[in-house]
C-alpha cells in the first residue's frame, strides 16, 4: 500500500474521530443538562478535524467539521427558547 494512501486514511480516520468527539462533547449538556462548558472543546476540535478532512480530500467530513465549530450558534438558540429566556 502506498504511503499517500496510507496517509489519507490516516487523516479521514483521525477527522471522523474528532466530528465524533465534537458531537459527544454536547452530550453532557444537552441530554444530561450537566451544567458544563464540553460543548466549547468544539472550538479546539472542529478546526482541527476541518483541516484533517482537508489532507484527506472528503469534503463531507471537512464540512461536518466545520458546521460541528459553529455548533454553539444552533445550541444557544435551542437552549434560550427550551429554557424561557426568549419571550415566543
């Protein structure tokens, strides 16, 4: 096998472990309401994951990535409008 080969199946498995990981940082919050800030390790992984979805040429994965960074803007309006805070 070829180490270019080799080398994107290393980075696509490296950045569906992250995406992975992004999702599962908002478990806590969201279905356990454990008051804790894991949803903000999205900001550390999703860039990263981005990147390596990139050097393994998968848009889908880069893209999830990406839209697992800006997570926290769909969250916060979940979050307001379940708890109250915004008069509907």
């Amino acid at each position: 096998m070829s180490t270019i080969i080799l080398r994107k199946k290393i980075f696509y498995y490296l950045s569906l472990t992250l995406f992975l990981v992004g999702v599962i940082s908002w478990v806590p919050y969201l279905v356990l309401n454990i008051q804790e800030s894991y949803g903000m390790l999205t900001f550390v992984f999703g860039p990263i994951g981005f990147y390596f979805g990139y050097l393994a040429n998968n848009r889908l994965l880069a893209l999830s990535n990406l839209a697992m960074l800006f997570s926290v803007i769909p969250v916060v309006i979940y979050v307001y409008l379940t708890k109250g805070y915004i008069p509907m």
